[in-house]
C-alpha cells in the first residue's frame, strides 16, 4: 500500500481509536508506529492493536 499523506493518516489513526474505543496519545502513537511498519494495511494494524491491548493488559493484571 503507498504512503499515506499526513491527513490521511490522522483519518487511519482516528478510525481505529474510535473503532475499538482508545483514548490517550500512547494509543495514537500505537498506531501510527503499527501502521508505518505494516503498510498502512487496516486489517493487519487492526490484529498488531488488538494483540498489543491484550498484552497490555495481562501485563498490568500481573502487577
């Protein structure tokens, strides 16, 4: 997939914020970080998100 411009991208990053209901700058940078290294591509972001979540999430649950 080409390289998104800068509006395009912020459109990426908020559609997925809002898809799976994230708030917080780390989150945005997540996914921009996610999408630079998968090409943009919204289903592999989407899978890399919700992995990472998940893995944030047990790992706070064992503190």
């Amino acid at each position: 997939m080409p390289e998104l411009d800068k509006e395009e991208q912020k459109a990426f990053i908020d559609e997925l914020m809002k898809l799976n209901e994230l708030k917080g700058a780390s989150k945005k940078r997540l996914i921009k970080y996610l999408g630079e290294n998968y090409g943009w591509d919204k289903k592999k972001v989407q899978f890399k998100l919700k992995r990472s979540i998940i893995a944030e999430k047990y790992a706070q649950s064992k503190q």
